[in-house]
C-alpha cells in the first residue's frame, strides 16, 4: 500500500479542519485504470465529503474518462464551475430539467418510458440531443427498467433516437454487493442488454457497471466501463492498495484534572478509574463524529491514540489524555480524528476505524462531515492539480 506523508495544512489551523490530498485521489485513480477499466469518476456528495470539485479535476487529470454524479443540480454545478469533461447523472428529482441537462451537454441516465419522454420533450423544446445512457436493472431493483420492460424502452428510445432528439451512448446497471459471482451476474446482464440495444439502435453503444467493488471483481468485468465513487478517496475492499484522502484534525480547547471516581458528560457513561486528565474537543455529532461510536474510539494526539470516553455530543468530544509523555497538554494542540494509518505510526484512526465504532461504512463517516469542519486541499506531495 502507498503511504503518504502526512501534509502540511495550506491554512492556519484554528478550528476543526479536513485536509484533503489530491495526491491520494489521483494514486486511487490509477489503480483502477491499470485494471483495464475505463473510468468514470463518481463525484456525487460532494467528493464523498471531499469536495466535488478538486476530487472531479484531479480524477480527469489522472486518467478518468468522465465524471458522474447522482443529481443534475450536481452536474450542473461542475459545469458552473469550469469542468468542461463528458458529465453523467443518474438520479432524477421529479421536475428535473432535462433542457438544462440538453443545453449544458450532461448526460442522463434513464430506466423507463415515463423519464424517456422527459428528456425527449426537452431535446426537442432545446433543439439539441441529448445523450442519454439507458439503465436496465441488473439486481439492485432500485433504478433501472426490469427485463419485461427492457424492450419496450429499447423501442422507445431507437424512436426517439431516429427523432434526433436523443442519442443512445451507454448502457449501465450496478452490481448489488461484492461478491465475485454477483458481479458476474450483473455483467452478463448488461452484456446482453447491450446486444439487444445494439440489435434494436443498430449501432454499438458503450457499458458500464457501479460502483467500487466492480473496478476490483476480477475478470468478470472485463471490456466493462465502471462507475466508481468511494475507491477515489481510499475507500474499498481490503487488498486493494487504495489511499485515503483526507485526514481530519481538531484542537484542544480545554484542559481539566479530575478525581477518580468523577463522571464524564450526559448520563455518566464513564466514570474516570483513577485521577485523570480529560481534554476537549470542540466537534461532536453534528459535525459528523457519530454518536454510536461513544464508548470505542480513538484519536491520535502526539503519535499515540487516546480514548474518547464518555458520550459523543452534538459539539463536543472528551479524551482521557492521562499519562500522555512529556509537558501537559495544553489547549490549541492539534488532535486527528481520521488520519491514514501509519503517516506516522499512531497518527490516526480511519474512516474505516470509525465505521466499525459505530456499526456503519466508511462512506456514512467522510459524506456525514458537517460544514464547521473547514476543508483545505493540501499542497505538499500532491501530482495532480486540484
């Protein structure tokens, strides 16, 4: 696994901060592109709490294809922004305007007749196509047309497509869970989704899968584009090589000594053993530090990892920093709360330490961040610009 140096903040550090690190980003891309698999780089919740943008900019530059996002309000954010690359989206709000979709060159995702007259209305009212990549189900039953209704939107696009009003690009489904034998069910699906679509448009059209674990399914996937969002900033299956791309750091706002036997925050859940030293830290649930991790974690203070004891509040985190070596702690030193592991030894848990702590994924951890924590996009190391 590439270990990064942890960086440098490129902004004081006066409140709770999340670092991002391009240079992570643009190491994750490339290990799905050196599997052979055209990317699309999922940029949808931000970044995965990342920020869109530099996650989006940073994926282009390090060999990504296009960029996909779950809502047009989010393609079309990027295209506000300056990214001129191919944009995909996929999760249409009812109302969704398709014209904007049309006039800004977004693509959209479609899975039934009802939101293929949408967009077809809107190609014609724009005077423009638009590119549309046609969803078929492949085992999430979420999105995408079910297999009966699979030809009647095949039809109904090649109609439309003959109308000038649509052009048919892709087709795309997801692979419901990680396991080997379900991404080689949602891949024969879909390749023989596109046969029918190729057989009904008369022209070849692209594939694609979603999301992470079918860049790392092996074989099965072969000659298959794939969505990819949580592998960009570090997260996916063990084994993978993958680099996190964030790091979340808060101060010490207060420093107390207790007797043994005094109770920490609501309800008294701890109790200190022993006379102690607490310390504060001025994030809570609100921030996104989850409150079912109350009771289990961890931060990293002066290369070690310090317990958080008592229970997490909206605003505010307790550490039993007793016995920590040298001069006492004392407000305005920095704690990280995720941190790659080993940058050094002891730095910081994980977002994957914090989603074992309260029974979730990684994902819930880097997108619940709250907007207190300020978010800076490091410097030091980095290969990509951001």
């Amino acid at each position: 696994m590439t270990v990064l140096a942890a960086p440098v903040p490129t902004t004081p550090t006066v409140g709770p901060l999340r670092t991002v690190l391009p240079a992570a980003i643009a190491a994750n891309v490339r290990r799905v592109t050196a599997r052979g698999h055209d990317l699309v780089a999922v940029v949808k919740a931000d970044g995965y709490g990342h920020g869109a943008e530099v996650v989006g900019r940073t994926a282009l530059a390090a060999g990504a294809s296009a960029l996909g996002t779950a809502t047009l309000a989010e393609a079309l954010a990027l295209r506000a922004a300056g990214i001129d690359a191919r944009l995909l989206c996929w999760l249409h709000l009812p109302g969704a305007d398709f014209a904007a979709a049309a006039r800004e060159r977004i693509e959209v995702a479609v899975g039934d007749e009802t939101t293929l007259t949408a967009v077809t209305d809107a190609g014609r009212l724009a005077r423009t196509p638009v590119v549309v990549h046609l969803h078929v189900d492949t085992g999430m039953a979420r999105e995408g047309a079910e297999p009966h209704r699979w030809q009647g939107l095949l039809d109904a696009a090649a109609a439309a497509e003959r109308a000038g009003h649509v052009v048919v690009r892709a087709v795309m489904g997801h692979v419901p869970n990680a396991d080997r034998a379900s991404a080689s069910r949602a891949a024969t699906l879909l390749r023989l989704a596109g046969l029918a679509a190729d057989l009904t448009l008369g022209h070849p059209v692209d594939l694609h899968l979603g999301g992470t674990p079918a860049a790392f399914a092996g074989a099965d996937l072969a000659g298959i584009a794939v969505r990819v969002g949580a592998a960009l900033v570090g997260i996916g299956p063990a084994g993978a090589g993958l680099v996190p791309a964030m790091t979340v750091t808060a101060p010490v706002v207060a420093v107390r000594s207790v007797r043994a036997g005094t109770p920490v925050g609501y309800d008294g859940t701890w109790t200190a053993p022993r006379d102690a030293v607490l310390a504060v830290l001025p994030v809570g649930y609100a921030d996104g530090v989850p409150r079912a991790a109350s009771g289990s974690a961890r931060v990293g203070l002066r290369g070690q990892l310090v317990p958080v004891v008592g229970r997490i509040n909206m605003d505010q985190v307790v550490l039993d920093v007793t016995g920590l070596p040298g001069s006492p702690v004392v407000p305005g030193e920095v704690a990280t709360l995720i941190g790659p592991a080993g940058v050094p030894a002891g730095t910081g848990p994980t977002a994957a330490d914090w989603a074992a702590w309260a029974d979730t994924n990684p994902h819930e951890i880097v997108t619940g961040l709250g907007g207190r924590i300020a978010r800076t996009v490091a410097t030091t190391n980095s290969r990509s610009t951001a």
